[in-house]
C-alpha cells in the first residue's frame, strides 16, 4: 500500500494544476459508465486504462484502448510503470503524476492545499471534494482544451486518506445565485441590458468574451 | 400505450438537438436514443427552425454558440416566440453569469454548462420538462394535480375533460370512440 497519496495533476486549461487524488485499489479511466474518471471523448474508449497505484507510482494499464495510451509520450504496450514526475497521457487529456520528485507542488497551486490530519477541515466529505471535482472546476477546465470532449464527470477520491484535497474557494469569480436550473435568481439590471442593441449582439459580445478567457480566436 | 409511461415520458418523446459540433451531437444523440428519448440533430438557426416548425418537438437542447452567425440565445428566442410551451435546455461551454442572464431574458429554461454528467443531463431533461409543463397548464390554469382539466377530441370535437393528473395518458371519446391522448402541452 502506498505510504503517500499519489497525486494526478490535471495539465490542460484554465484550471491548470488541478489534482486527482488515486487510491490503492485499482481506478480506470474511459467512457463507459463505469470508469472512475470518465471521458466522453471520441478519442477515449469506454475502457480505456486503468491506473493501479502501488509504491509511489502508478501501474498504468492499457486496455486495449483504440488510440492508446501514452506515457511520456510513448505508448503502453500492456502495461507501464507511471513514475512521479511522468506524464499521462488518455485521448486528449493529460496528467502529471505527482510525488517526492516534485518540489513541494502541494504548496505552490493556489487552488489546492492538502490539510493536515487535525486540520479544521476533517469534517470535509467525499460528496464535497467530488462536487468540486465534478460539476465545475475539472470539467470546465478540460473543456477548454478539448472540442469533443463532453464530460469529465468525478474520480473516485481516496476515502480513507487523512489529507483530504481541499479547494480554495478564494479563486473562484464571483458566481450568481442560481436556481436549480442553472439560471439566475435574480434578473439583470436594465443598465445591462440598454448596453446591447439587440440579443444578437448581446450574445456575440458573450461568446466573444467567453473565447478571450480561454485565449481563443473566436470560431467563424 | 401510454399507461406503462409516466408523464414527463410522454412530454418528451422527440428532442431536437441544435449542436454545431458534429461529436459533441453524436455523442448526445446516441446518449439520449440509449435513454429512449427520440433525437433530431441540426447544426444551426436555419436547420433547428425547420425542424422545430416542421416537427414540432417536445424539447430543446441548444448550444449558444451555433455556425452560421446566429447563436443559440437568438434560436431560443425564435422558438419561445412560436411555441413557449416547448422547454429549452441551454447545453453550452459558456460558463459566464451574462450568458445565464441573457438566457433567462430569452426564455431559456435550463443552463448546463459542458463538460457534462449525461445522467444529470436526463434527470434536469425530466425536471425541466415537468416544471415548464406546470408552468404553462396547472398554473396558468390554476389547476392542481386532482382537478379537471378540458380538451378537444381530436376526432369529432367533442369537448372532454380528465384529471389534470392524467396528463399524457390515452381514453377513448366517448362520442366517436376514437383514442384521444390528453394533452401535454
């Protein structure tokens, strides 16, 4: 059994640095329903790998996935040692294993700290670290990278480590307040509105402001 | 028929999907036909308006940013405009608090930002469904669940009613015989 969590840093998008906590038990990635991480990417079988971790590193193994998977940018025949410090790489997505070789990253990514065994967030559940996984930060953040991917959807965090990922919630912009459809509970204000001609321009300056913060040309 | 279905089923037989890019369609459209949901796939205003008008759908999931220079808030309004009563889920990459407002001034009656859970993306089709479905007849009609609500037969004209609960399900006119589903929309 590992001694130390072993980490998956996410390498793509705004959200950059981001982390996956593997457990010991063995973890799979693909699109299927039943993956741990699932990827609805074309370029990402339903079962695509599956990532054992075992004295701080990960067994990474292919199964027999149709575009591969890579490790430091060579393909997993069968199987291949994932070493701290190695990038993975599953369809369009890749990731950094965390560990010793690492200087300190734990401390150096603003929106992530590891809190320590007495720290005051032990009460934080599993449900909370997966929501912040699932339904925002991961999946927006590989998003922006990908242009057919749909869905990152949660891993399976680690339940009986003692040093639980927390998110900072510091960095998040400022967020409506949402109903449970996903749109605002309380109107605009008019000056917004008189800004704006007409929808269409309204809707072309949002999808151009949407496309600057991911440092897009905006698509024809 | 009916009777094995509840209703928020039979609301949304038929989704019309407005997704300019290609996998993303392919991937929604085969999701929702594996959850028995019928799929249309069009790619921008032109074709989502035919299909809407031609094929009249019960549901709408829309992209906002579409080819062909008008986006999904523009389709939105358009769909509201002709028929308000058809729910419309904005299914977007946008994830900006201006987009959710102006998709709230459009009629928008749902925002999911992408990446998705497709699973959560059912459940809020359903809920989306059942709540625009109260919105537009229970409450306009300040009708609750037990109470009566009034329709056509679509064979003779016969003026029927049936429990507001009933919604989606099939009875037979008892003037002509002929099956009439009670209204949804």
């Amino acid at each position: 059994m590992a001694s130390q969590p072993l980490i998956l840093e996410i390498q793509t998008g705004k959200h950059k640095g981001r982390r996956i906590r593997l457990t010991d038990a063995e973890m799979t990635i693909g699109r299927g329903e039943n993956s741990s991480i699932r990827i609805a990417s074309a370029e990402v079988s339903r079962d695509h790998c599956k990532l054992i971790a075992e004295n701080g590193r990960v067994r990474v193994v292919d199964l027999k996935s149709r575009n591969g998977t890579f490790i430091d940018g060579r393909p997993v025949d069968g199987e291949k040692i994932l070493n701290p410090g190695g990038l993975l790489t599953v369809g369009p997505l890749t990731f950094l294993l965390l560990g010793k070789e690492e200087p300190n990253p734990l401390l150096q990514d603003p929106g992530v700290r590891l809190k320590g065994k007495k720290g005051s967030d032990d009460n934080l559940s599993d449900d909370d670290i997966a929501a912040w996984l699932s339904d925002t930060d991961l999946p927006t953040a590989l998003a922006h990278e990908l242009t057919d991917t749909s869905i990152i959807k949660r891993a399976d965090l680690e339940t009986q480590s003692n040093e639980p990922l927390v998110p900072e919630p510091a960095i998040e912009e400022s967020r409506l307040s949402l109903n449970e459809f996903g749109l605002p509970k309380q109107p605009v204000s008019s000056d917004r509105r008189n800004q704006f001609k007409s929808v269409a321009e309204e809707a072309q300056e949002i999808i151009r402001r949407h496309y600057e913060s991911l440092g897009e040309k905006p698509q024809s | 028929m009916y009777d094995s279905l509840s209703a928020v089923e039979v609301i949304i037989n038929r989704i019309l999907i407005v997704e300019g890019n290609p996998d993303e369609a392919a991937f929604l459209k085969d999701f929702l036909n594996q959850n028995r949901f019928q799929t249309e796939v069009t790619r921008d205003f032109g074709q989502a308006r035919s299909a809407f008008n031609l094929h009249q759908p019960d549901f709408v999931i829309l992209e906002a940013i579409l080819p062909n220079k008008v986006s999904g808030f523009e389709v939105c309004e358009y769909m509201k405009r002709e028929k308000s009563s058809v729910p419309v889920l904005m299914l977007t990459e946008i994830d900006l608090d201006d987009a959710r407002h102006l998709a709230a001034r459009v009629g928008v009656d749902a925002y999911m930002t992408k990446p998705y859970d497709p699973n959560e993306l059912v459940r809020m089709i359903r809920r989306v469904a059942e709540s625009v479905w109260q919105h537009s007849h229970a409450l306009r009609d300040n009708v609750s669940d037990g109470e009566l609500i009034r329709f056509p037969c679509t064979g003779c004209g016969a003026r029927l009613k049936a429990r507001n609960s009933h919604r989606g399900r099939k009875l037979n006119c008892p003037r002509c015989h002929q099956g009439v589903m009670i209204p949804v929309h």
